[in-house]
C-alpha cells in the first residue's frame, strides 16, 4: 500500500537531511520532489499544488529548534498537512437516533461494493453488537443477490432478497420494512452498478434514496482507478450528497492518489477501507495513522489493537507455566501460529511496524511460509507433538512423506523449535531473577 509514494516522498525529505536550517532555496527543492511523488501517485493536480504551498509556508515560518534536524521538522510539517488533507480525524456512521439505521451503498460496479457491504454486516455485529440485515438491490448484475447470499452465510447474517423481482426501490422499501418487524436495528442495502455512470442508474439509486430515506449513504471505490474516482465520487455526491467514502482494494497496487485528492476535492471523509479479501478485511479510516503510513513511519496503533484482538489472557497464563516448566511443546507452537495468522497479512503488519518496513522493503515476503511448518506438525501423531523429543530418524523420515516435505526441512524445523525454547527459558529465568532481584531491594518494593 502506497509503496511507491512512500519511498519518493522519503526521498524528497532527505535532500533537508545534513543542512543546518530550512532556506527558500532548499524548500523550493525539496517541495518539487514531493509534488512530483503526489503527481505520480495520481493525485488531483490542484490538490497537489496546494499541499506543496502550505507544506511550504509553514515550514519557512517555523523557528527551527536547537539539535531539530531540518528533515525531521519537516516530516512532521509533511504528517500533519496530510492528516488534514485527509480529514483531520476519524468519521463514523450516522446511526439514527431511533433504530434502525438504514446505510445505503453505491458506486460503480467491480468497485467491490457487494463485498464491502457483507464486510460492514460483519463489522457492525463483531466490532460494534449491532444486529444487521442485509437487503439484495443489485437486480441486474448475474449473481449479485446469490453472492450476498453466499456472503451472508459466512457471517451469518440474514439477507432479504426477491428473487427474479426487477423493482429495486420495492424491494430496498420492503427490505427496510421487514428489517423493522424482524427487529434489526441496521439495515444495509447493497444497489446496483454500472461500468460507467449513466441516467439510468442515477434515477435509480436516487429514487431509492427518497423512497428509504436512509441515515448513512456511503459511496464504494475502487482505491487502483486513482483520479477517476475521485470524479467518480463527485458525480455521486452531485445526485445522492452521500455523507461518507469507501476505499476498497487498498490492499493491491494502488498509488494512492484517491485516498488524499477524494476528502479535499468533494468535501466528505473516508470513513472505511477495504484491505484484502476476507471478511474481516475491512478498517475503519484513521487520516493521522494513514499519513504514518505514507511517510514510512508505520502504524503501531493498528498492530497493537490487531496483537489485542487475538490476545487471550487464560492462553498466556496457561503458556507461561508450561515455558516456566520448559513444557511447551509443538501443539502450543501451532496455537501460537495460528493466532499470527488471525492477525493478517506479514507483509501488512510488517508495514505497521516503524523502521521495519523500510529495512525489508527489498525482501520478499513469503505469504504462505507457515504452510510447510504447519504442514510438517500435522504429521506428527499426538504424542510427538507433545515430546518432541522422541522423534528418532524412522519417525522424521515418516512425517517428512506425510507432510510432503524432506527429512531436512523436518530436521531444520526440530533445531528451531528447540532452540526457541532454549531461548524461551532463558528469557524466564532471567525475568525471574529480575522480579527478586527488585523485591530484595528497599526501592523495590511498592
């Protein structure tokens, strides 16, 4: 995500590194390399120019503090300018005031906007205890309601759908309806799209609007089609004035332009992205996190809510007896693994992690480098998973042909495994000794 923006805007910074102070002369520099990088990264040209100029201004006014390097000050100068350009702070949805809220998707069709609606579905019910409806409006793309459908048994959530029934506005009305009688306090209502913006479905979603009356209309956009959804955005907000954006496919190899022209150029926040195919792919839209992110300076807020989500505390007890006990053993190892995997994407957290990025950003990252460790614990019997130690060569050569790997793939993964809890003990004794040492002393003690 924003990869390349990233690395030409760190680029642009560093020509301030070294210099003792911020001068008409480097600014102006400085400042053309980083409109270029916002240029190549498709953002709207006025949007560009504007940022440069303010980025400029307020560093020439800015008193450079002693030992302040330049280039950090203008980092900073850079974050906060984004952050704004983005919308300062996070939108949420309008819930109304008396349930439900009915929340009205649109766009243009492969913008991955039925998708995103059962991603919002499952968001509202795990993330915020709602209880959703899904309603099926998309009356002319093959398969569209079957999707939802498919969408809605994953994360069991009901999908009200007319089956071979061409009045959208009817069924998005009775839709709302049967969400009201069924007690449902959201009520989403995925529409129809089309490959590109015409009458038809203008009047369309325009008449579903004033027939629904809904209390949240967000538009959903394909991140990749850089400037030509942010005119896409603005000829949606001229016939339905939505009250929020959708960023989907963040997640693939989008330039970013879209996500900083859209807020300043139609005047209405990001409030949500899409960032992968599942479905709990989906991130409420922070500006200032997201500025991190483009400056190289990561996102640790996300990785520490993503490392809570998946943190269960009886867990973590339960592991560091069995570390005090040196008793952990493959089956923990794989519990461990898959709550890793829970968490996302590697390369995804990576990007998270402040200077992490940048020092592997050359280094594939093998997406599927579990998937042969796993493979290799699967062929393990029960009571090997739980002693290692009496894996002999006849049983390593055995889980090697079930587990389709070779004896030493087995081999390197036991020498690991044994030397990580080597490591583990180690790190337990001495935050044993640490907690008495500190209890022996009389600054120690609370």
């Amino acid at each position: 995500m924003f990869s390349n923006l990233t690395d030409k805007l760190e680029s642009a910074l560093r020509t301030l590194r070294g210099h003792g102070k911020i001068t008409e002369i480097n600014i102006a520099e400085t400042m053309r390399e980083v409109r270029r990088a916002l240029l190549d990264a498709d953002v709207n040209y006025k949007v560009a120019k504007s940022f440069c100029d303010t980025v400029k201004e307020k560093a020439l006014g800015q008193d450079i503090l002693i030992n302040v390097d330049p280039g950090k000050m203008m980092v900073k100068i850079c974050h906060d300018e984004l952050t704004a350009l983005m919308g300062g702070s996070k939108a949420d949805i309008n819930f109304a005031a008396t349930p439900p809220t009915v929340i009205l998707m649109s766009g243009l069709q492969g913008s991955g906007k039925t998708t995103f609606s059962g991603k919002l579905a499952n968001f509202l019910k795990s993330k915020r205890g709602k209880k959703p409806l899904l309603v099926a409006c998309d009356v002319y793309r093959p398969a569209a309601i079957d999707q939802l459908k498919t969408l809605g048994q994953q994360i069991e959530v009901e999908v009200y759908a007319e089956n071979d029934v061409k009045d959208a506005v009817g069924i998005a009305q009775r839709g709302v309806e049967y969400g009201k009688s069924k007690g449902y306090d959201t009520i989403i209502i995925d529409t129809a799209g089309r490959l590109a913006i015409d009458e038809q479905m203008m009047n369309e979603i325009q008449a579903i609007k004033n027939a629904i009356r809904p209390s949240e209309i967000l538009f959903v956009v394909d991140a990749m089609t850089g400037q030509d959804a942010v005119n896409t955005a603005q000829a949606f907000n001229q016939v339905l004035d939505f009250h929020g954006v959708v960023l989907t496919k963040l997640d693939g190899d989008t330039r970013g332009g879209a996500a900083l022209s859209i807020r300043a150029v139609v005047n209405k926040p990001i409030k949500f992205i899409g960032i992968g195919e599942k479905m709990d792919a989906i991130d409420e839209f922070h500006p200032s996190r997201m500025a991190s992110r483009i400056l190289g300076m990561g996102d640790i807020v996300k990785f520490v809510e993503k490392v809570q989500e998946q943190y269960d505390e009886k867990e973590a007890r339960r592991l560091q007896q069995k570390l005090r006990k040196n008793e952990f053993n493959f089956e923990d190892f794989m519990s461990q693994l898959q709550q890793i995997k829970k968490m996302g994407s590697i390369k995804d957290l990576i990007g998270m992690l402040p200077g992490i990025n940048r020092a592997l950003k050359n280094v594939e990252i093998d997406e599927n480098a579990f998937k042969h460790i796993e493979a290799i614990i699967n062929s393990m019997t029960i009571k090997e998973r739980r002693n290692p130690e009496i894996i002999n060569g006849s049983r390593r050569r055995r889980i090697a042909q079930g587990s389709g790997t070779t004896v030493q793939q087995v081999n390197q993964l036991l020498k690991q495994f044994e030397e990580m809890r080597k490591v583990m003990k180690t790190m337990m004794k001495l935050n044993s000794a640490g907690r008495s040492l500190r209890g022996g002393l009389p600054f120690g003690k609370k």
